[in-house]
C-alpha cells in the first residue's frame, strides 16, 4: 500500500511540473552551483580551508535535519492522499487540497536543497568555483 502511494506520488509530481507537461527542459541553473558531494570529492584540489569545511557541514547539517522532518511530513501527507482516492466516488476538491499540501511540503525540501547549494556557493572562493567547474566538466 504505502509502495503504491509512493508511486503515485512520484508519477504526480512529475506530472505536475509545468515543463514535464510542456515537454520543454528545466533550466541549466544548477551549472551554477555545487553540490556536497562534488566538493567533498575534490577538498584537496581545492584547497578547502578548515573554516570552509566547517561552514559547509553546518550548512549540510542544518538542511539534513529540515528535510527529515519534512519527509515525516510528506510520508503523513502521502498516506492521506491514498485514503481520499480510495474512495468511491472520489472527493476531488478534498483530493486537490491534499496534493497542495503535499507539492507544498516539496517545495520547502526542494527550496531547503537550492539554501544549501547557495551557502556552499558563497563559502568558496571564485578560484575555488572555477577549478569545481573544471573538475566537474573533465568528469
């Protein structure tokens, strides 16, 4: 069952991105930024300073606790969706309601992701940027 809700969680909001629905692709923003895990891989090259280090473990720290609190959320959100559509006939404002509050509880992990990217951006230098965009594309 909660197999299931997941699915079709999955399939809805992929559905429901305006660019998915238009078939046109997301924009190339994220060439832009830097995820943990690019600049974990490569600290050495970089010359990452200490204090650096420590900014970004706060940053992935603080965020990691915000997207856990939000995937209880979503998981609760989710699991009452799969109730409402088990209905015969289905409510639909009720289920509408519902998905907001589940595209809502999204869109605060994926704004707490995008606020961890630019914390990392902002705590590297512009040398520092330049060689993860060289590292990056090489790979």
């Amino acid at each position: 069952m909660t197999r299931r809700i997941a699915l079709l969680l999955v399939f809805m909001l992929t559905a429901a991105s305006p660019s998915a629905a238009q078939g046109t692709p997301e924009p190339d923003f994220g060439r832009h930024l830097f995820p943990p895990e690019l600049v974990m891989k490569y600290q050495q090259k970089i010359a990452l300073r200490p204090e650096q280090r420590t900014a970004i473990t706060g940053a992935i720290q603080q965020v990691q606790s915000k997207v856990v609190e939000h995937q209880w959320r979503m998981q609760e959100e989710a699991q009452r969706l799969g109730e409402l559509l088990q209905a015969t006939p289905v409510n639909e404002s009720a289920v509408l309601a519902q998905v907001d509050r589940v595209l809502g509880i999204e869109r605060d992990v994926k704004r707490a992701h995008m606020t961890l990217l630019v914390r990392i951006k902002n705590t590297l230098t512009r040398e520092q940027q330049a060689m993860l965009k060289g590292l990056r594309d090489e790979t």
